[in-house]
C-alpha cells in the first residue's frame, strides 16, 4: 500500500467515525507482549497477552507460543503461533478449534450499534499456515447474541500472506456500555459439522445459532498432525479500509495489556511482591499499587506452593500459610490488599515484605481477563 493510498483510507475512516490515532480496537495485535511466558502446551491464557486458545474436541492437543517468525519488511517482530501436537482424527459435531481475542464492550462503544449510526469495520491481518484453504473468523456480540463470519483464504502454504475483511455495521446489534466482552473473536482452525449447517449467510451479522458459528469455514487444520498457523499485525477499525498497522511503543502496549492482567516477577530469588501492615500475630495486610486500573477487580494467581513466598517481618522469614485478595480495583481505585497469612511471629502492630522465598521462578500476578 502506498502512503498516498494510505492516507486516503485514513481520511476516509476518520469521516465513516475512525480515529486518526489509536485506531486499533484490538490490543496487542503486534504479538510483542507475552507476560506469562512464550511458550505452553496449555489451553487458555499462557503466552501473548490478550491471546487464548479456545478449543473443544475429545483429542486435540496445541503448543502455544510467541515466535518471532515474522512478514519481512512490516515492522513486527513477534507472532502467535499454534502448532498441532494432537491431531483430531475426525472433527464431529461441535467440535472446534480457534484463536480467539475478546474486546471489552466500552472499546467498542464509538462504533454505534443498534443504531442507524452504525460504522463499519475493517479487519486487517498477517496470517501464515502450513494448511492452505478457507478459513474464517467468527465475530460474536455478546450482548445481542447476534455474530458474523467473514472469510478469507490461504492461498500458499507456509507463506505469510495479508488479508483484509470487511464487515458491516449492524444496526440491529447491541454493545452495552461496560466492563463486559462486546465482541468474541475466533481465527477459526477446524469445527464439527453442527457449526456450519446453518442457513445463515456469513457476510451479515444475523442472529446466533449453532449452525451459523463458523458458517463459511471450510478447513480442517485441527486434523493434520504438526500443522502449523501464525497470526500477527492484526488491526481490527472503524472504516471499510485497512490502513497501515499502527505500531505502538513496547510501553504503551504493556500498559495496555496490564488492564487485564498484571505480573510481578519472576526476577530475583527475592522478588519483592508488596510491603504493608501486621494485623497480628497471624496476618499481614500487604498493598499493590498497580500501574492502570485494572478491569475489574482481579484474581491473584501464585507460583507453586505457599511456600515459595514469605513475609519478611524485621529479621524474621515466616514462611506463608495463605495469600488473597481482600479489596481490590474498584472505580478508579489502583490499589489491591491483599492478606497474606503465616502460622506465628508476626510482631502485631509492626511492618512486613512480602517476597519471594529464595526462588527465582516466583511470580505474583493479578488476572482481570474477560472471555
């Protein structure tokens, strides 16, 4: 694309109701942010921030992982990549396999659903897959219980290639203006049957109903052992016209990320977690002051056993018994307590660290993730 064509489908997306600057609904579609590590034989939230694998199938099984395999001369340097480990041997009823990406409904709300206002969107993005064929992207509203599937296809194996879809406004549709998942985003990679017998055409949002899920979808890659599949530059805005990814700084992004989850380490053999007050001999109340606020109010997720944390109390190393959260994120609040308990020796009424206890692998993490 040149940068007069460029221009030209800015404009034009600014004046159908896009932004000049932070066009990009979906976050960290560079692939670049992987707080939780790069690499996972786990289904759910392991690898690239805000990414998940979401799958339902009685054999298949995936790694994970963030790559830096990347299309040459477009500025990204990390991917998502999934590759088969498992094959499913034969994809039946609703069976599925997909990457997915759920965007929170108060980023969704310039785009006017449910009125005659209604924008249109494009969705550009890389993609690179050992299995050539049609695939799709299911595209759900979860308010309104209405989606859409537009498709595209892989032309050339193992080749990274661009692709563009473009999806229509719906004025029938519903995005309530909250913390909730607006929309519910699936690269579609193998589905049984059932999710594609409906009558509905896949290039209109309509109403949601099984046979409508992956309408249009035709591609069994969950069935070949080894396949691989890579996603990156994913660029989801206001607009029928893609125009050029916007490449954020490693900062911006993270902060971004944090809003839905949030790690501390691993770093040292004692990372420090937090420092606050001895309720008692038992108790201490620890505070997190975290960098943005938070979705919503989080889950705290540990390392391994109790034991690989520890309040330090003056000169004394009382190994934890508990750790949770007591108050957390609420209304602009940035600050979440949490109790962490021990068996004895706490000095009532003094200070403690929580800290890591001699491990260099432990990590404490606040999840606000939406799904």
């Amino acid at each position: 694309m040149t940068k007069a064509a460029d221009l030209a489908n800015l404009i034009g997306n600014i004046n159908a109701g896009g932004n000049g600057t932070h066009k990009n609904i979906i976050i960290n579609g560079s692939m670049k942010i992987a707080q939780r590590g790069t690499s996972s034989a786990s289904g759910g939230y392991y690898t690239v921030d805000r990414w998940t694998t979401a799958y339902s199938t009685s054999e298949f099984a995936t790694t994970q992982s963030q790559e830096t395999d990347v299309p040459s001369g477009q500025g990204f340097t990390n991917s998502y990549k999934f590759v088969v480990t498992t094959p499913e041997t034969s994809l039946t009823g609703t069976d599925y396999v997909s990457m997915a990406h759920f965007v929170e409904a108060k980023n969704l709300q310039h785009l006017s659903y449910g009125t005659s206002d209604a924008k249109p969107l494009s969705l550009n993005f890389w993609v690179k897959s050992s299995v050539t064929g049609t695939y799709g992207v299911s595209i759900f509203q979860n308010d309104a219980s209405r989606n859409i599937v537009p498709t595209y296809t892989i032309n050339s194996a193992n080749t990274w290639e661009n692709k563009t879809l473009r999806i229509p406004g719906d004025t029938s549709g519903q995005i309530d203006n909250n913390t909730g998942t607006g929309f519910s985003m699936y690269w579609l990679l193998g589905v049984g049957p059932s999710y594609t017998a409906g009558s509905g055409n896949n290039s209109t949002w309509g109403a949601y109903s099984t046979g409508n899920f992956a309408k249009g979808h035709t591609t069994d890659w969950a069935e070949n052992n080894g396949a691989t599949f890579f996603l990156t530059g994913v660029q989801l805005e206001a607009g029928q016209n893609p125009t050029e990814f916007e490449h954020e700084s490693f900062a911006e992004t993270l902060t971004r990320c944090q809003r839905y989850y949030y790690r501390i380490g691993p770093e040292a053999a004692y990372t420090r977690f937090g420092i606050g007050s001895n309720l008692g001999t038992t108790q201490a109340e620890i505070y997190n002051y975290l960098p943005v606020n938070m979705r919503s109010n989080p889950s705290v997720e540990t390392t391994g056993t109790l034991s690989n944390y520890a309040l330090y109390d003056s000169d004394d190393v009382l190994t934890a018994t508990s750790i949770a959260i007591e108050g957390g994120n609420n209304d602009g609040n940035q600050l979440v307590i949490l109790d962490v308990g021990v068996s004895s020796g706490l000095t009532d009424g003094g200070s403690s660290q929580l800290m890591a206890s001699n491990n260099s692998s432990v990590f404490l993490a606040f999840n606000s993730e939406i799904s």
